[in-house]
C-alpha cells in the first residue's frame, strides 16, 4: 500500500511540476526533493523521468475511458459533458499537449502509445456521433466523410485551443475554456436537427470545468 501511495504521489507532484515549469526543466533529483525522499526511493518506482510521462499519459488515458462510448441515445447535453472532458484534460495535463511533440519524438514507445490510444479514440467519438444520429440529435450528411471531417476539424479544435489562447495572449480560465466548446458546437450547428438547435438556444449555467 505504501510503495502503490508513494507512486501515486510522484505522479502527483510530477503532473503540478511540470504544469508550472515544464517537464523539460524539472530534474528527477529535483522532483524527488519536492517529494522529500531520496533519488533512490524515486528510482525504485521509475527508472527515469520517460516513465513518470509514461505512466501521466496512462492516467490522462484512465480519465477519458468510456467517456465515448456510445450510449443508447445520446443528447446534446452528453455532448456538451464530454467536450467539457476533454477539455478539462487539457488544463490538467497542459505541460504534455504544450510539449506533446518534443515528448513523442524523444520517446518511441510514448509515441507507440499514444497513436494507438489516439486511433482507438477516434473510432469511439465515430460511434458516438453516429448515436447522436440515431438519436435525431443530428443529420447525417449525405457525403459520409463530411462527417468524419467535421470530427476531425473539432478534434483539433480542442487540442490546440490551450495554445491559441497562448499565442493570442487571452488568459486560461472558465470563459475562454468555455469558448473553445462554444466553437465545436459551433462547427456542428449546419447538422444539428431542429430540435437540437432548439435546445442550444436555451441559456445554460457553464459546466464547472476548471477550478476558479
């Protein structure tokens, strides 16, 4: 129970390290002096600072699991929910989407990883949007692949939005996060049905996706 604790706990401090100053410039010797244990006990759980971001990308992974899967009829609001996931993913692990090339490259078995975790994501947000059909929340274009671009368009939407507040120097926090998920149901406005559109006009509270 200890070791499984002290694991979690270098994960932990890993994930607000590297949040705060970047992974690239947080040391293991450093990280295991925040922790207040010895490189040693830190070696003991990972070899070196590769698996810490290994094991950060396969929580990030825990986190979204089942999240797509299709439900028997699914709403715009479920919709909405899983965009404010995905989204909140994005603040907590910001360090490994601001880095995520630098990290993939140095690091093939990361990278095996995450294309594969990324390829079995796609086909989960597919079946999803084809519930959504099913469920007369939206019109299936007649081009199949128009929808497949649409998905496609909103996937990067949602992991670069961190970024472009960034560059356009707009602060990170629950209204500019909110704007990101505005602009995907945005992008899926033309194929929404009727009744769809009827309830993304009615004003809702914002989810609580970030902490104030």
């Amino acid at each position: 129970m200890g070791s499984r604790h002290t694991k979690s706990r270098i994960i932990d401090t890993a994930i607000q390290l590297f949040n705060q100053h970047g992974s690239q410039t947080i040391s293991t010797n450093h990280l295991a002096e925040v922790l207040g244990i010895s490189p040693g006990n830190l070696y003991y759980h990972f070899r070196n600072k590769q698996e810490i971001i290994r094991a950060i990308l396969e929580r990030m992974i825990a986190k979204m699991d089942g999240g797509w899967t299709p439900l028997h009829r699914p709403s715009l609001e479920n919709l909405e929910d899983m965009l404010s996931r995905s989204f909140l993913l994005l603040w907590e692990y910001r360090f490994f989407y601001q880095e995520r090339n630098a990290l993939l490259r140095a690091d093939p078995e990361l990278k095996q990883r995450y294309q594969a975790i990324r390829k079995q994501r796609g086909a989960e947000i597919e079946g999803f949007y084809q519930g959504l059909a099913e469920a007369g929340v939206i019109q299936m274009p007649d081009d199949p692949l128009t929808l497949a671009s649409v998905i496609k368009i909103g996937w990067l939407i949602n992991d670069y939005w961190l970024s472009f507040l960034d560059v356009e120097d707009q602060p990170i926090n629950q209204t500019t996060i909110q704007a990101g998920i505005n602009l995907i149901l945005q992008l899926m406005r033309p194929y929404l049905s009727d009744r769809a559109l009827a309830e993304l006009s009615i004003t809702r509270p914002l989810p609580r996706i970030m902490a104030s």
